[in-house]
C-alpha cells in the first residue's frame, strides 16, 4: 500500500476554526519562556503545543514515561507530515468536555467516528476521513508561505501537551501511547508543559527552531 502524505502544515489560526471549533477558542503565540511573556497568554489553557528540529538528539528517547494504556484520546501517525493535524486532534479532542464544537463541521464528525477505537484503528480512520483531509490540504495552501511539495520530508514535529487526571502528558504521534511527564493542573498547564519543552532544548542546544502556541480561551 502506498503511504499517504499530505502537503505540510504551517501555523494557521483559521485551521481550527473551519473544522468547527468556537472563535472563543484559539491557538496563540508563546513568545517566550519567563514569567512575565508566559503571564501574556490568555487563560484558561487547554493544551499547549511544541515544534521542535527532526535531529538525533531530539527525537531520541521519550524524555518522560509511555503509556499506552491510557485513557486520553491517542492516534497513531500514520500520514506522512499530517503532524500538525495530529498535534491539534490531540489538543481538541483531549478537551471535548470544555470546547463545544459547532455542529455538522468536520471536527465534530471525526471524533464521534473513531472515539471507541484504538489509537491504530483511528490512523486508519483518520487516512481515509476525506474532510479533515481536505481540511488539512486547504489550510496548508492558505499559510503565509508557499506550502512545500507533499513528497518533501519535514525537518520539525509538532506534538501537544495536555493535562489528564492531576498528570501532564505529551501526545505524539510517533511514540506507542501518551508520555506522562509529571503532575499538573489546568491553572499550571502552561508552565508545566513550558518546562518540558525547554527540555527538548536543552538537550539540542545548537538548534532555535523551536515554536510553541498554546490552546486557550480569548475574550
């Protein structure tokens, strides 16, 4: 079978929108790591989400604990540069009891289709799901900048960070389930998340490509 990729992702807030989720909600800039920059983001937090550079160094061992048995909402990548896509699945639908998605949009759809199924069965859902494809494929073309050819191998990951049940877990398509990092609260996520991704930087020092947005409720 011939794997699927989609053109890759930029940073676009319109992406979330036209899947069906409220303007309330929206992905914002984190333009920097201390106290001060961090107290600019809005609140409250739902989700945070980290890109980092593809290098050995970072995309060495989990730097927290696998979980697959866990009850977040998980998916597997299985989609070629759908990371993005991934990073904000993970960050909607870990969040269904605060965000009310709008009726008949994609999201919606997408998460009553595959919410009783493995993280494995919902790649598969997801690969063959033609409007959160098109959806992708439309905010992709709509970027700041040209999107880059499908068959381009992505040199940067997206992955989300949520908080379940007192815990702060990474969800990233690539590994076998949820990383559990550390203890959390929906007032701390944002910090707590901030401190594992400066993790992921100190461990690739000679790198800057790093961005981080979070998920949060605006005025």
């Amino acid at each position: 079978m011939t794997e699927q990729r989609w053109v890759p992702l930029e940073s676009n807030p319109d992406y979330i929108f036209n899947l069906g989720v409220p303007k309330e909600w929206q992905f914002v800039d984190i333009y920097g790591l201390d106290a001060d920059l961090l107290g600019m983001v809005p609140r409250p937090v739902a989700a945070v989400v980290l890109l980092y550079p593809i290098t050995d160094k970072a995309t060495a061992s989990p730097l927290g604990e696998v979980k697959p048995s866990s009850d977040l909402f998980f998916v597997k990548q299985t989609i070629s540069n759908a990371c993005g896509t991934i990073a904000i699945v993970h960050s909607l639908a870990n969040n269904k009891d605060k965000i009310k998605f709008i009726d008949g949009k994609h999201f919606g759809k997408f998460i009553e289709g595959c919410l009783k199924l493995s993280p494995e069965e919902r790649a598969a859902f997801l690969e063959k799901d033609k409007d959160m494809g098109s959806a992708h494929e439309d905010s992709a073309q709509e970027g700041q900048t040209q999107a880059p050819p499908a068959e381009e191998k992505l040199k940067t990951h997206f992955i989300a960070f949520v908080c379940k049940d007192g815990g702060l877990y990474e969800l990233n398509g690539g590994c076998d389930g949820p990383v559990y990092h550390s203890t959390s609260s929906p007032d701390t996520l944002l910090e707590d998340a901030v401190a594992v991704a400066k993790k992921f930087m100190e461990r690739d020092p000679d790198e800057v490509n790093f961005t981080l947005m979070a998920l949060a409720k605006v005025d």
